[in-house]
C-alpha cells in the first residue's frame, strides 16, 4: 500500500515490467544537477523580485588533477631540456673550414751521363742495382706503427696513413695510370676543394709549378715507353703527425724503380732494341693534410710532391708525360730555357744528372 503497484488489472501488454523502470534512465543524481549551467529560481525568489524563471550559474571551477599537473611539469621540463642541449651540447661545435691550398709541384728531370744500360731480362738489372733489396708493389709502402695523438685518435692517424698509401698506389703502381690511361682511380682519393686543379692540369698541363699531371701521378709517355715488368720496385717511409688541433698531416718518402721498353717509334735510332729493357728510377715526396672531413671520407689534401726522375733529358718537357730514355739512349744536348726571375707565374726550370751508382751494373 505505501509504495507504487502496478494495476489491479496488470501491467499493460507489451510495457516494461514498473514505472519506476520506464522513467529509471532520465532521473538525475545531485552531481548532475548541480553541474548544470542553468537553476531554476524558488516561488519566493520569483514573486520578491520578479525575476525569470530560470537564472545562469557560473561554471564551476575544476582545479587539474594531480596527475595532469604532473605530466604538465614533465613536458615542461623536457622541453627546457632540450633547448638547453640544443644551445649548450657537450659536443665542440666544428670550425669553419680554412680554404684548402692549391698543389705545388716540382719535376726535376735527371740526364744520364752516357749510354742507359740495358739488358733483355728485367730481373737481371734489378739484382744488380741498388733496388736489388726494394719489395715488390703496394709491399714496399708499408703502414709505420701508429700512435694516437693529443686531438687525433689512433684509428684516426691509421686512416690518414692508410688514405696516404692508397694515394701513393694507384698513383705510382697502378699499370693503368702508369701508361697514361686511368686517373680517376686517384682523382676519388683527392679532396673535392681540390679537383678544379686536378682537372684544370690534365685539361689544360702547364709548367707552371701548379698543373703538371706528372706532379699528381706517375704516366710515361705511351708512345715511347711501356712496363716490362709490372712487379715495380718501391722503397720508403710513411710519417703522421699532428700540424695543429684540427689537421693531421702525413708526409711519404719512397723511391720507384720501373722496368721499361721501347713501344712504337721508341724503338728508333739510339736504342737498344725493342727487346732492350733499362730501369727508370723515380724519387718522390708527397706531402698530404688531413682535417677530421677528410679522415671521415677517405679524401686527402695533396699539398706538395717533389719529384726527381730519370734517365731523362733536360731538354724535353716532362710536364704531361715522362719520357724516359731507354736502353742504349743518350741525352740530347742542351737543356731548359733560361729562366726570367722578374717573370711572375712561371715555375724555375731545374734539372740534374743521374749519378752513375743509380744505375744497374751491366
């Protein structure tokens, strides 16, 4: 009796089970009423100050969880981390590369003073030369015990001295450069500062003591001289060292000793025979730079290569190819132009005489 029943006939056909259930999902709890925006005025409010039915609640004001204030803080503080890394790494900000030097470059010719000794067996004229304890190819140019240094790791001087190796190589052991073909194989090992120069010397070759190919590599005149034996004889040293925080530089000392013939019209008057084979002695110094770029791309900074070559003749230009006298040859007379010391832009002529100890005993 005190409490809601349903009729006395039942409930209606097809209707939910009380009324208590079909109003159940639109009665509001206080929560919900007191969030609501709009509040209904009392009957006493209404007729004091004939006021609308209905008045605007301010919103209410929901502070952030703790959990919300604490990921706020968290970007917060990653944030401002990261700008502090960005401008206050640990890490030395890399100095503005300095402009590279250009190549400078010497070819000093040395003249036989009588008849190039030959012999149709190449290893007959090496026993019996000073090369007789020379290795053989790339085995004569080998890595010196590396050291680190106070701004260079030792991985970093292996790099350089292993850089410099590769550039001696392909430059001086390598058939294909040697015959005057192939210089790409050394243009990829050269800084790309550098390249202009490089190309600027085989496209345009001037004794000028910057564009002479002979100073990039080694290349004998293929229309005079071809390899008798391709097991050239080399000798010398590999030294690294630091110039200063940022540069390593590595200087390379070594004697070439190649065994040639006559090709074509090389094989004229004064030689000895096509078969006739003679040694050709070559001593150069390379002096290459190396910034921590270079170290990371395998390149190097050809500064200076200083070379003394023979049996040639003075009185032929070695700038694009070497053009060595053969067995059975002699110099020609005479020598290079004399040299305007007032003249800007061109290179001292220079050139020596091949001593006779250098030469293979026949």
């Amino acid at each position: 009796m005190g409490g809601p029943g349903n009729p006395p006939e039942g409930s209606p056909e097809g209707a939910p089970g009380g009324g208590e259930d079909e109003y159940r999902s639109v009665v509001f709890d206080e929560s919900f009423v007191r969030a609501a925006r709009l509040q209904e005025f009392s009957a006493q409010e209404r007729i004091a100050d004939h006021a609308p039915a209905v008045r605007r609640r301010p919103p209410l004001r929901r502070g952030l969880s703790r959990q919300a204030l604490v990921l706020v803080l968290l970007i917060a503080v990653a944030f401002g981390t990261a700008i502090y890394m960005g401008v206050r790494h640990p890490y030395q900000a890399p100095a503005a590369r300095e402009p590279i030097e250009p190549l400078r470059m010497t070819v000093i010719p040395l003249a036989p003073e009588g008849k190039v000794p030959g012999r149709a067996d190449p290893a007959y004229l090496y026993e019996h030369s000073p090369a007789a304890q020379f290795r053989t190819g790339a085995e004569g140019v080998p890595l010196p015990a590396s050291r680190r240094t106070a701004h260079f790791s030792d991985s970093q001087v292996v790099s350089a001295l292993s850089t410099a190796k590769d550039y001696i190589v392909r430059s001086a052991l390598d058939p294909e450069v040697l015959t005057g073909g192939e210089v790409r194989a050394v243009r990829v090992l050269l800084d790309p500062e550098q390249l202009d120069q490089f190309d600027q010397s085989f496209a345009r070759p001037t004794a000028d003591g910057r564009h002479a190919p002979t100073g990039w590599l080694v290349r004998f005149d293929p229309s005079r001289a071809e390899l008798a034996d391709r097991k050239v004889r080399v000798q010398g040293t590999l030294q690294a060292a630091e110039a200063d925080s940022s540069t390593l530089e590595v200087t390379a000392d070594h004697t070439f000793v190649y065994a040639l013939r006559a090709t074509g019209s090389g094989a004229g008057s004064g030689s000895g025979g096509k078969d006739e084979v003679s040694l050709f002695t070559l001593r150069r110094e390379l002096h290459f730079r190396f910034d921590r770029d270079d170290l990371r791309l395998h390149q190097a900074q050809l500064v200076v290569s200083y070379v003394q070559a023979g049996p040639l003749s003075c009185a032929e230009d070695s700038t694009n190819h070497l053009r060595p006298l053969l067995a059975g040859q002699t110099a020609k007379e005479g020598g290079p132009a004399g040299t305007d010391p007032y003249a800007t832009g061109s290179a001292t002529a220079l050139c020596g005489t091949l001593a006779t100890s250098a030469q293979p005993k026949v």
